[in-house]
C-alpha cells in the first residue's frame, strides 16, 4: 500500500490561533468540500513561512468565512498571515495510482480560491509512472466577476489581440480601477 494525496489546499493563509482550545485546524467548510477534505480527518500541516510540519485534524467554522485557524498545541507552529499547504492522504495499492485524481485547491492572499487543478499519474514510454497536474476549467461559482466584467477572460482576450502582460496590467488599472 503507498501513501498518496487524496486532497491539498495550498497557500491558504492563516487567519487566527487559538492556543488555549482543544486543538485542530478550523476551516471553512465549503472550502473543505470543494477540496475534498472532511471533518474530523487528520491532514499533514506544511507552514510555507517557516518550513514547521504537522498533523492535526479538520474541524469546520462558519461558511463562507474563508478561515483558517490553527487551535491548541498547532497554534505555536505560526502566525497570523502564514501560508500553508494542508494535504489530506489515503492509502492504495499502487496499481490504483492510474485511477485517482487528487483535487487540489490553490488560494489568493484574502484565501479566495485562485485556481483548482488535479494530480494524474499515467503511463508514458519512458515511464510506468508519470505525473502531470492539470488546471480544471473555471466553472461559473469561480469565476471572478466585477459588476458585469468577467476579468479573466477579459484580460485573456487581450492577451489574444497581442497585448502583453504589462499592457493588460495597464488596460485594467485605468480602466477598470473604479470597481476594483
């Protein structure tokens, strides 16, 4: 049996501590379900601030609170601001490697979901097992609007017509910098 990602959320940033509770991370569930991750599981803790590594086990806070809380004992492992990569693992045979598809969400600095990808490992000629992540499409619920303005696909467009990144910066912040 191997040990392998089942589900990661990576560069949340922590929003609190709490030393004096029972113990656990705090998260927000619709988060957790969109990763995958479940109450009362154990997750390995990466703190990408200061390179500590743990475990502890998921509670849920309020939904939509974006939180990521660090209770008891975990608390002394970082700060307010801290970005972390929490994994969520299960045990396979490694045949089963070919089957899984690890869902891994990544985060902007205000723990909004930035982008979702997946894990694949798959069979090349140079290898019996090989790895790729593959960035899953936005889907309405994540796409990032402003009023009317869908600005990834927006700043996409530009991209298409030549512009490069720092003439999108430029179009974006001139003209769309009243609804930012």
């Amino acid at each position: 049996m191997l040990q392998v990602v089942r589900a990661k959320m990576h560069g949340i940033r922590v929003t609190g501590s709490d030393l004096d509770y029972h113990g656990s991370i705090t998260l927000d569930p619709d988060q957790c379900e969109q990763a995958g991750i479940r109450p009362l599981e154990f997750v390995d803790l990466f703190n990408k601030s200061n390179g500590a590594r743990w475990y502890t086990y998921v509670i849920y806070g309020d939904p939509g609170s974006r939180c990521c809380v660090l209770n008891g004992p975990s608390a002394r492992n970082c700060q307010k601001g801290d970005s972390l990569i929490i994994c969520a693992s299960t045990y396979i045979p490694e045949q089963q490697l070919y089957d899984i598809r690890p869902k891994v969400l990544t985060f902007g600095p205000s723990n909004e979901v930035e982008e979702v990808l997946h894990y694949e490992v798959n069979q090349t000629p140079e290898r019996a097992f090989d790895f790729r992540m593959v960035i899953e499409p936005p889907t309405r619920a994540n796409v990032r609007k402003i009023g009317s303005v869908d600005v990834d696909a927006f700043t996409t467009d530009l991209r298409q017509r030549g512009l490069d990144d720092h003439a999108v910066a430029d179009v974006v912040s001139r003209h769309l910098k009243s609804v930012l």
